[in-house]
C-alpha cells in the first residue's frame, strides 16, 4: 500500500510539473534568489545583445537608451501583469489559466498559432545563435574559417537543440541549477564587457557614433526603435507564467521579473548597442572577439552559448505545456520526451537557413508584438477588472458546458474579437512588413494602444455577449 501511495504521489508530482494540473506550495522549487537567476539566465542570451544591435541600426546611443528603457520598462510590466500575477497566485499553467478569458477552443486557437509559431521562430533564432558563437570559438581557437551560414553553424544548433531537449526532459531543477552556474558568469562577463567599451572608446565618441542604418525620418526611427524594445519585452509572456508557477511566493515572481527581464536586458542591450556602434556590426557573435580580445572575447561566447542552452530550455518548457494542455485528450496522453522532441523538429529545420530570422528579426519581434500586446490587453481587463483575480479553480478543468468557461461551443468570442482588434489597431498605427506608420505611431507606438483597444473591446463586448455565462458576476461585467 505504502509503495501504491508513493507511486501516485509521484504521478501527480510529474504532472503538476510536465502537465496543466496546480502547483501546491510544498511542490515550488523556485525562491526569490532562483527566479531572480532564471530571469538573468533569460535575459542575458544573446538575443538582447542582439536586440541592442538591432537598436543600433535605428539610432544613436542616447536615444537609444531612452527607446530600450522605456520600450522594455512598457513591455515587461504589461508582460507581467498579463501573465506571472494569476500563475503565481492559483499556481496554475499560464494556458490553463487563459480558459477564463477565451475558452476552452480559444486558447488552443491561440497557442498553435500565434504562441507556437513565435516560440518555434525564437527557439530556431536560439539555436543558430549557438551555432554561430561556437563556430567563432573555433575560428579563433582552431584558426577555422567557418562562415555565419556555413553548414557546421546548422549542425551547432542542432546540437543546442538536442541538448536543450535532454534538459528538459529532466524538468525545472535541471533548469536551476544551470541558471545558477550559468546566470551569475554571464552577469560578470557583461559587467567586464563594459569596462572594455569604456577604456576601449571614449565617451564622447560613444555619443557621437551615428547609427547603422536608420531610416531618413529621425522621429520615425526613434519611434520605431522603442516599438521594437516593446516587443522585446511582450515576447517574454508565452513562457513567464509558466516558469511562474513554480516560485514560492508573489514577491518571488513579479520583482525577480523586473529585476532579470528588464534590469538585466537593459544592461545586455547597452552593451551590444555600444559594441554595435562602435565596432559596426550588430551580431553579437562576429564583435565579441574584437571587443574582449581573443580568449576573453571565447570565454564570452562560451558563456553566451551556454546560456542560451538555458533559454531555449525555458522557452520551449512552456510552450509544450501549452501544447499539451491545448491538445486536448490527444496530447495528454503523449509522453513529455516525445511532446519536446516535437516541437523542436520545425526549429531545426529553420536551422539549415541560419540568416533567414537573423535577417528579419526586427520584422519577427515586431509581427509578434503585435497579436502578443492584443493578448495582454484582453488578459489584464478579464483577469483584474472582470474577475477581480478571482478564478473558479475547479471549472478551469470541467469538461464542456459542466465549465463555466465553456461560453459559446468553447470559444469566448469576446476575448477573441477583442484580441484581432487589437492586433488590427496594432497594425494600422504600424505595419512591421512594408513599416508604414500612422502620424500617431510616433506618439503612442502601436503597442499601447493594441492594449487598451483589446481591454476596452472585451469589457464592452463582455457586457454584450456574456451575460449568464463564462462565470462573470454581472454586476462587475
């Protein structure tokens, strides 16, 4: 009897942790200090030394700080309010969770489009990044002549994936543990990487240094340069309810947030703006070397390679969450190795075209921003003004109309209308493909006011096509 209890417990501790059931309290294996390390791990892959570099085609230094602490000040906090609040607090999976606001069906039609599609994009942009600082580890080790989208570049990133799949399968402590090897050496390296900048290139000529390529309109490029930090900072909500979840308390998910996803993205982007401006060229992995000197430029792309390991391990911890819980019946019963392995199949194939998100990362940020701000703002306004942060726990698992969130055939179309209008205003005030813009886009960015139209549909609409269902309390809807 004692070994059949034992047997179950387990099974329930490996599916509140591969599956969609609540986390308990004595299950949150995260503190303060280790969500804290998680976020820094994030944030400092190289995407945000990327990010700064992609800042840099836009715009000069000065202005380009202001664009990154306010896009990422913007984006982060709308980001955290839209998903890490509710997780932490009914330690939930973030898609479970979102059945509240858009049904059972709308959050499957949800994750396999938008949320699926942007995640594969970054796990694949992860992927060649590894790839590509290895190579240049080589280069400079070796004396190799590998170029950025020479066939061992692909092979590198299938290598990163394939071990980005063997840490996940062992779960989140495999997860922290790297994050606190691997978190606090990134931080260090990126600390010495603006000491080099600064005895390396005088202040003044930092300020002077114009950007790589911007675009004939300053105000526009401005604009652009905080829309695209904006995106930047929404990009992080497909995975940070998730990771939330497993954190012991509030203050141990929305300050560590803060503190990594935007404090330590700031300083990871300054550093790759700089490098950009200074060293012309916006890959991270090519200025490196030039910057830290030949083996302190490897340590750094060692380091930056590694963590990438650890990003693309939380990124696609979440999204096969989702995956799992959107799939129904059928995905539940697939093993947890072979949901990830699944996953990753589209990533490495995007992997034998390393330059093809490299070239349009900018456009892949943006384009998700758009539908990802949309989301939040139908979010926010359902879960903290529709629903006063009140959940029925127990109908988020009910099967069909036995839900309260059952609404209409399993779709709350409120939320769903809400979210393509937001995405469509997104789009009117900037489109990421052709960048045309809406006098107003240089005021408002698209961003915020993808937000507020998205809440301020879902409550009006809420009103009109809720009453008597989806568990509102009509005198708050």
């Amino acid at each position: 009897m004692g070994d059949g209890v034992m047997a179950v417990e387990e099974d329930v501790r490996r599916e509140a942790t591969f599956g969609s059931l609540p986390v308990l309290r004595s299950e949150r294996v995260w503190n303060f200090t280790d969500f804290s390390w998680v976020n820094v791990g994030l944030a400092i892959a190289t995407w945000a030394f990327l990010v700064g570099g992609s800042t840099a085609s836009l715009v000069g230094f000065q202005q380009g700080l202001a664009a990154m602490i306010i896009g990422n000040a913007l984006g982060v906090g709308i980001m955290l309010l839209a998903s890490v609040v509710s997780s932490q607090r009914y330690g939930g999976e973030q898609y479970t969770l979102l059945r509240s606001a858009f049904g059972f069906g709308g959050v499957a039609l949800l994750v396999f489009t938008v949320v699926l599609f942007t995640e594969m994009g970054w796990s694949a942009l992860l992927g060649v990044m590894f790839g590509r600082a290895a190579t240049q580890v080589s280069n400079q080790v070796l004396g190799t002549d590998i170029g950025p989208d020479a066939l061992p570049v692909t092979l590198l990133a299938l290598v990163a994936i394939a071990v980005a799949w063997v840490i996940l399968a062992k779960g989140p402590l495999t997860m922290r543990l790297l994050n606190r090897v691997v978190a606090p050496g990134l931080a260090v390296l990126t600390v010495g990487m603006i000491a080099l900048l600064l005895t390396r290139t005088s202040w003044s000529d930092l300020l002077a240094a114009p950007p790589l390529a911007p675009f004939p309109d300053d105000a526009l490029n401005f604009a652009l340069a905080v829309e695209f930090n904006l995106g930047v900072g929404l990009s992080w909500w497909p995975v940070m309810g998730s990771l939330a979840r497993l954190t012991d308390r509030p203050r141990s998910a929305l300050w560590p947030g803060y503190i990594g996803l935007f404090g330590a993205t700031i300083v990871a982007q300054v550093v790759g703006m700089a490098a950009a401006l200074t060293l012309g060229d916006s890959d991270p992995t090519v200025w490196m070397v030039p910057l830290g000197g030949k083996w302190l430029g490897v340590l750094a792309l060692v380091f930056i390679a590694f963590a990438n390991l650890t990003s693309l391990s939380s990124i696609v911890y979440s999204t096969c969450l989702a995956l799992r819980q959107a799939g129904g019946n059928l995905l539940a019963k697939v093993r947890w190795e072979w949901l990830t392995a699944g996953f990753f199949v589209l990533p490495a194939v995007v992997s034998f075209w390393p330059s093809l998100l490299y070239d349009g990362f900018l456009v892949f940020v943006t384009w998700s921003g758009a539908f990802l701000a949309a989301i939040s703002g139908t979010v926010i306004a359902d879960y903290f003004v529709l629903r006063r942060q009140r959940i029925d726990l127990r109908g988020l698992y009910a099967h069909g109309a036995a839900s309260p969130y059952h609404f209409t055939g399993g779709f709350n179309l409120a939320g769903l209308i809400s979210t393509g209008l937001g995405a469509v205003a997104y789009v009117w005030l900037y489109n990421p493909q052709t960048l045309a813009t809406e006098p107003a886009f240089a005021v408002l960015t698209a961003s915020v006011p993808a937000v507020v139209v998205a809440a301020l549909t879902h409550l009006l609409l809420t009103r009109v096509l809720n009453r008597g269902r989806g568990g509102y309390d009509d005198r708050r809807a």
